[in-house]
C-alpha cells in the first residue's frame, strides 16, 4: 500500500468527459498504488535536463502511453458489461424462464426476450401460451402475477411486456421460438 500523501502530482488531464476522467483517475490510482504510474513523466523530463538526451523523455512519454494504454483497455473490458442493449446473464434468463413456467395458467413459454436498459434496468418481453379457457379477467391476473414474480426474483426487472399468443399460430409464424435455446418449455412437457 502507498501513502497518498507522499505522491506529487505527476500527470495533467484535461478533457471534457467528467465520466472519462473520474475513471481514468480510478485506474491511475490503482497505476500509482502499485508502484507503476508514479514519476515516470517527471522522471524522464528531469533525465532529458540533467543529460540534455531527449531520448530519457521520449522514453517516459511512451511508458506513460503504454499506461493509458492499458487503463483504456482496463476501462473498455470493465465498463462492457455496461452496454445498454445487452440480453440479461445466464443466471436471470434461468430464474425468469423459471418464474414464467410456475402460474398453472402457463402451458409454455413461447418467447423470452431481454434487454439492459441501463446497468441496473432490464427489459423483459414474453410470449406465453395460456391454458385453453382462461377468461380476459384472469389472464390480466395472471399478466400481473408474473410481473410481480418476475421482479422479485431478479430486481434489474424495471419494464416487463407478456403477450398471450396461441402456441399453433406462433409455431406457424415461426420455424422455431425466438429468444429459447430450447423448444418452448412448460411444467407439463417435462
């Protein structure tokens, strides 16, 4: 561990992004308290005055570039699961499919599809398949039921669209469910 107090500044960033700059200093920080960022610029300037060779200079200049280098590359790979419009993990597609597979109401689930909407929000649109004879009261029960399921098991979920759809049409409409790995599943099927 370094002290911080001991550091003197080293390193001038000037740049319109606070978010680009707040997570520059976060990896220089993590640079400095190994030991790897602190004084190479000043070190190479103060060689290149003692010895009067810029090459010390250069030297530091490019040091200093692999750095930002690398805490761009640091940077890129943390912030990639960041991105608006990813699917949801592995993990919260299985305890989705699980949610929407338990009302009785449910022969099979159709279509999941999923979408970060930012990096604690997800959207989630289903395609189900009801039980012949279920009337609009309960089907609008059984919409909201899952939602409610659906956010309490992963609390990401901030929008939620369900769509009653006929399995014959679906299957007509599709080759093959959109959004499953697997043919559409339910309790019964197994």
């Amino acid at each position: 561990m370094y002290d911080r107090c001991t550091l003197t500044p080293g390193v001038v960033h000037i740049s319109v992004g606070a978010f680009h700059r707040s997570h520059q200093a976060v990896y220089f920080d993590d640079l400095a308290r190994r030991g790897l960022g602190d004084g190479w610029a000043i070190t190479g300037v103060a060689l290149h005055q003692i010895t009067g060779n810029a090459l010390f200079e250069g030297i530091a200049a490019l040091i200093v570039a692999a750095m930002l280098v690398i805490a761009a590359f640091l940077l890129g790979r943390d912030a990639s699961s960041l991105l608006v419009g990813r699917a949801a993990t592995p993990e919260e597609r299985g305890l989705l499919l699980a949610a929407l597979q338990e009302p009785p109401e449910v022969e099979h689930v159709l279509q999941l599809l999923t979408m970060a909407l930012a990096p604690d929000r997800l959207l989630v649109a289903v395609r189900v398949d009801l039980t012949p004879g279920v009337d609009s009261e309960r089907i609008e029960d059984v919409s909201s039921e899952i939602d409610r399921e659906l956010r309490r098991r992963v609390p990401a979920v901030a929008e939620v669209f369900i769509d009653a759809t006929d399995r014959e049409r679906f299957d007509q409409a599709n080759q093959r469910p959109l959004g499953l790995s697997d043919p559409p599943t339910s309790p019964r099927d197994r």
